[in-house]
C-alpha cells in the first residue's frame, strides 16, 4: 500500500505555495484588523455574542430531540429566534457588515493556507495502474435505483454496446444478486460491475474481491457514496461506462461486519434502531422525534460497548464505522474519504446525555462525547443476543457480539482515465509549516 505523501524537512517549497502562504496570514491579520479597527471596544462584545449565539442554539437544538410537547417547541423557536437576535443586534449598532467581511477574510485565509499546503505536500490520490480492457464484462442494473437512473441514461443499452452482459434486477420475485454474479464467475466473467445502491455494490464487490476480478461502479444509486469517494461522475452515470473501453485500476480496501462485505461503513446505536421502525419508510421525520427522546435518554434501546484499539466506549449513542476513515477534522466532515487504501478502518462514536455535552462536541472539551480514530477491527458488543445495524444503507440485524475487519487492497477496482470527482485529502491547518512557507525565499529553499 502507497502511504500519503507528507512535508519533509528540506523539501523545497514552490513559489505559489509561499504567495499563498503569505496571502493566508494577511487575510487573517485583515480579518482580526477589520473587527478591531471598526468595531473597538465592541470586538469583545461581538466575540461573546457569537459564542453564546452559539452555546444556546446547540443546547436548544439537544432539547428539542430530547424532549417532548411544549418544552420541544420553546425549543425549536430559542434555535430560530437565536439567529435572528444576533443579526438583528449586529444591525442595530452598525457592525454587520464588519462581522461579515471579517468571516470571508476568515475563510479566504484558511483556503489560501490549506492550498499551499496542499501544493506542497502534493496530491494525496490513490495510485492507478493500466490494465487492459474485459473481454466478457458482466454487469448487474437495478433499474429503481436512484429514481430509475438506469432507464433515464440508457445504461442498459450503452453498456450493451460496449459488449457488456447485462441481467436487470427486476420481478417478479426477488433476485438472488449473489447466485447470479457467482454464476457468472462460473460462465467465465472477466469483470463484475453494477449500477444501484451502495448495499448492491458492497455485496458483488465483495465477490468480485473474492475472486480477484475487477469491480466497476456506475454510480446509479440515490447517494452514491463509495461512487463519489472514487470520484466518478455522479451527474452522467453512463460516464462510469468509459471504463469498459479506456479505464485504469486502483486498489481499494474492504471492510466486513460478520463476514458481511460493506464499502461505505456499519452504523450502530440510534440511527441503526430507528430505520429498524416500520414506520421510518412512510414518515422518517416523524419516526425520529417520536423515537429519539427515549433513546437518548437510555429508557429504550440497546445499551452497546464498542473495543476498539486498546479502548473501550461504554454506552455509546453512536458508533460508526467506516471502510477507511473519513475526513473528520471537525463534526461536519463525516462525508468523504480521499484514500480508500489506507488499509485501516476508521471509528466515530458519540455519546450525549446532557446539553452541556451537546455544547462541549462544538467546543471538544469532552473526550467522552466524541471519540474518534482508526484501528484494524472493531468489536460491538451489547446486552442483547443481536442488534440492529446499518451497512451501506442496508438494514440488518446481527448477532453479538458484532466484529468489524478490514482486508486491505482486497478489492480491484476499474475507474475511467478520467474522474471529474478526484480530490486530495484536506489535512488540518499547519501554521508553523504555513509560517516556514511564508519566510521562504526562493534563493534559500535552493539552498537546502
């Protein structure tokens, strides 16, 4: 397995990254100039302002999904009136627009400073190898997935014409997906591929990777999650078929849950209890704050332990667990993985039982209320013979205690030369590197 490529001492640094280094720290002197030089005295003010804004809209936003009848409502309007309040007094004494100007300078200089690291730390992407094209490609089409994308791009057809076998999972009855791509194997398939959901996917890959054949995805699913994270077109589906003719390969990691191949990740505790509901498919809003007040508060529900790595999590809320861990520098970041061939599982558990554990995620004063790493497995055990869990969107029910693995660079994937959704990592802002890059000269990184 490639590692990621990081700063090492003496490697000389481009001219770009040293102007957008220095672009960086101007934009934030700016940004900090900007309140004190408009607003004076005030900046304090308007500093406290924003915190607290902020403390009381999470507490708020913790009652209203913990708690029931008129105290949820009051609490619903504290998160919409908070806002409101804020702008509202930042108008009044003529220190709007100050605040917003200094929160673009904020955000130009942390985009200015994570570019010129990337720039120098260069492109954390998966590397690809040539392989000649299949000769008997045999694809699986859900045509329901993601609103019926198959039919909407003639993916049938285009693949066809590529010299693609084609078996649509439609009626009557369900289709045995795992006895048709093993029958295909055993007719001599080359390539194994499918356009639907991720939970499609995971499941042939995991044959695919069983017998060291190439996987294609086409990403024709609602959310497509693994498809995104290769970087294929999400837009053009049909885009994915290019592979077929001029396509190239990468080696990817898969994960498993008893046995049980996922690509995305395992989700365990709330989330998985909920979709478990008969009533989350016809109302899933409403399934929630139905159903969240008690479990939150532990008076319903399976209480789970989560090993991980040396440590134990006792009563988490939340475990995911994730094929190679997701970008997750702070609580919005669950959403990509830039590598996904780092040959470990990535490991997010929550656990909030108060509204000042709600504030403390924001703040990441508790350690208990927000862990999170990597590890080779993971083990879920609970007070109960077997617990609901969502794989790849997919909800199941498993026996305990529930063990998650990863195989590294078990799965051959085959992406199109070219993939519009390819992007490196975003790595934390280092200021000191940032700091080296801005003193730089040209002359002196020669030298070194």
């Amino acid at each position: 397995m490639t590692p990621d490529r990081g700063y090492e001492p003496g490697e000389p640094a481009n001219s770009r990254s040293r102007w957008l280094a220095r672009a960086a720290f101007l934009a934030a002197f700016c940004s900090a100039a900007v309140l004190v030089a408009v607003a004076g005295l005030h900046t304090l003010m308007v500093l406290i302002l924003i915190a607290g804004a902020l403390t009381v809209g999470i507490a708020a936003a913790f009652w209203f999904l913990t708690s029931r009848g008129a105290l949820r409502w009051i609490s619903l309007g504290v998160m919409v009136l908070t806002p409101v309040v804020v702008i509202t007094v930042l108008v009044r004494v003529h220190l709007m627009w100050a605040v917003l100007l200094a929160l673009g300078l904020a955000v130009l200089a942390v985009a200015c400073a994570r570019t010129a690291l990337d720039d120098d730390r260069g492109k954390a992407i998966a590397p690809e190898q040539p392989q000649p094209p299949p000769r008997r490609a045999f694809l699986v089409m859900n045509p329901r997935s993601g609103g019926g994308k198959v039919g909407q791009f003639d993916l049938k057809q285009r693949a066809e014409a590529l010299g693609a076998e084609v078996v649509m999972l439609e009626g009557p009855g369900t289709v045995d997906i795992d006895a048709v791509a093993r029958n295909a194997v055993a007719q001599g398939a080359d390539l194994l591929g499918v356009a639907g959901g991720d939970g499609t996917q995971a499941l042939v890959a995991g044959i695919a990777a069983e017998h060291d054949l190439p996987f294609l995805v086409i990403s024709a699913g609602t959310r497509n999650h693994f498809a995104a994270d290769l970087g294929l077109d999400l837009a053009d589906p049909s885009r994915c078929l290019d592979a077929l003719t001029d396509g190239t390969e990468l080696r990817v990691d898969l994960g498993t849950v008893n046995g049980r191949t996922f690509v995305n990740n395992a989700s365990f505790g709330v989330y998985a209890q909920v979709v478990q509901s008969p009533a989350y498919r016809q109302d899933k809003a409403r399934t929630i704050l139905q159903m969240l007040p008690d479990m939150l508060d532990g008076r319903i529900g399976i209480q789970l332990v989560a090993h991980t790595g040396g440590a134990t999590i006792v009563e988490p809320q939340a475990v995911l667990v994730s094929n190679g861990p997701y970008e997750t520098h702070d609580l919005a970041g669950l959403g990509h993985r830039a590598r996904l061939d780092r040959g470990m599982l990535g490991v997010v558990t929550i656990t909030v039982s108060s509204a000042r554990q709600a504030v403390g995620l924001l703040r990441r004063a508790h350690q208990r209320g927000l862990t999170q790493g990597t590890g080779l497995e993971v083990l879920i055990d609970a007070d109960a013979p077997e617990i609901p869990v969502g794989v790849d969107g997919e909800a199941l029910m498993l026996t305990t205690p529930v063990r998650c693995t990863i195989t590294p660079e078990a799965l051959r994937v085959r992406v199109p030369r070219h993939r519009p959704g390819v992007r490196p990592a975003k790595r934390p802002v280092d200021w000191v590197r940032l700091r080296q890059l801005a003193l730089s000269s040209a002359k002196r990184e020669r030298r070194r």
